[in-house]
C-alpha cells in the first residue's frame, strides 16, 4: 500500500503541473487541434498489429513480448 502510496503522489504532482502549463499556454485556437490529437492517438492504440511469432497480434502500446515469472514468453491475445 506504501508503494502505490508514493507513485499516487507522484503522478498528482505531474497532473498539477499539466494543469498548470495548459491553463498558462493553451489558447482557444489550440484546444480543438489537441482533441483531434487525442482522438488520432486513441484510434491508432486500439489497431491490432501483427506480431511474427505464434499467431498472435498485439495492441501499439504493447509490441514487445511480455514474459512470466519463470522466463517463459507469454503470448498475447491470438487474433
């Protein structure tokens, strides 16, 4: 619980100071630019990209193979 805790307060640090520079440098002009931004960037995310071995394919977030405890590659969701 300590653990998450400190990365909780963290990231609300970095959150404020977000906050802070898109109140402080983003003017109306720039807001609609930066939703299609976002919208691009979901949209791109949620593609399944082939991935070489086993079949399976992967999400862009996740183009790397993921591994278990034990060392052995997981596979991820077959498509």
């Amino acid at each position: 619980m300590g653990q998450a805790l400190v990365y909780w307060v963290i990231a609300l640090v970095f959150i404020a100071l977000a906050l802070r520079w898109a109140r402080r440098s983003m003017g109306e002009e720039k807001i609609p630019l930066v939703a299609v931004l976002a919208a691009g960037i979901f949209a791109i995310q949620a593609l399944n990209i082939p991935i070489p071995w086993g079949g399976t394919s992967g999400h862009m977030s996740v183009l790397r193979s993921r591994q278990s405890s034990s060392g052995r590659r997981l596979q991820g969701s077959s498509s």
